[in-house]
C-alpha cells in the first residue's frame, strides 16, 4: 500500500473503531456531475436558440443560473451542496413534465428530456448521499446508547419534560 493510498485511508477512517467508513459511489457523484452540466447546457440552448418562447431567445436562459451556482460545489462531491441541489431540481423536473405536456414539437421534447435528466440527477445524487446519511444516523445512535456520556437517553428526556 503506498503512503498516499495509506493517508488516505486514515483519512476516511471513522470515528468510532466499531464502524466501518462511508464508502463513497464516485460513478453517482460522477453521474451526478454530468447530468447536471447536460441540465445547464440544455437550459441555455433551450431557451436562447432551440425552442425559445419568443423568437430571438427569452429570458427563461436565467433559469440556469440556479443550477450554474450548485455546479462546484456538486463537483467537489459536498454533501451540503448535494442535498440542497436534489431538491432544487425537482423544481426543474416540475417544468419540464408541464412544458411536455403543454408545449408542442421540439420544446415538448425538450420538457421530456429535462424532466429525465431531473430524475437522473436526483437518483444519482440520493444514491451517493445515501450512504453518509446512513453513516450518521448509525453514529448518532451508538452515541446515544453510549453510557460514556453519563446520562441514559430517556433519563435526559424525563428531566426535560419530553417522553
């Protein structure tokens, strides 16, 4: 194992000796990434050039600046980014069923193919979130069924009131 194989590992490894780390799914991270660079591209040429609503291009093409802003931090793999942008494309999941449903030639396509995309985006993205907020919720419960912290969980929530 070389030293930065090595290093790399320590760095992934978790808290509590007992688990094991977070594995993560770079092919969804990388699916993830590229869907949503297909979203944004798809949105300019959407509305400047391929099916705008009016001749010349719309002002619909700002709907990709929302998607433009999660693009780094959906590259660098950042979870916070990751959630917040799953659920920033259902939005946009929304708009393309409606447009493919109402609209009529190429911008129907095109509504249809946004709403796919939409959900590969997010199937991509739950499928690499999914593992570190199990991880968490696996850390949160070993600490709090840990007697270490001097305090048994329904002793606390007997003394706040709550039960």
């Amino acid at each position: 194992m070389s030293e930065s194989t090595s290093a790399r590992s320590a760095a992934n490894a978790p808290l509590h000796t007992g688990a094991a780390p977070v594995q993560p799914k770079a092919a969804a991270a990388l699916l993830a990434s590229v869907t949503l660079v297909a979203m944004i591209a798809l949105a300019i040429a959407w509305e400047w050039w391929l099916a705008p609503l009016r001749p010349g291009g719309s002002l619909l093409v700002l709907k990709a600046l929302p998607l433009l802003s999660a693009l780094p931090g959906v590259w660098r793999r950042r979870l916070y980014t990751l959630q917040w942008a799953s659920m920033l494309i259902l939005l946009y999941f929304a708009e393309g069923v409606v447009r493919g449903w109402s609209d009529f030639g190429l911008s129907s396509r095109l509504g249809w193919l946004q709403a796919a995309l939409a959900v590969i985006f997010f199937a991509s993205t739950l499928a690499y979130v999914g593992p570190f907020k199990r991880a968490a919720k696996r850390r949160a419960k070993q600490a709090g069924a840990n007697p270490a912290n001097g305090t048994r969980r329904d002793e606390s929530q007997s003394e706040s009131g709550h039960e």
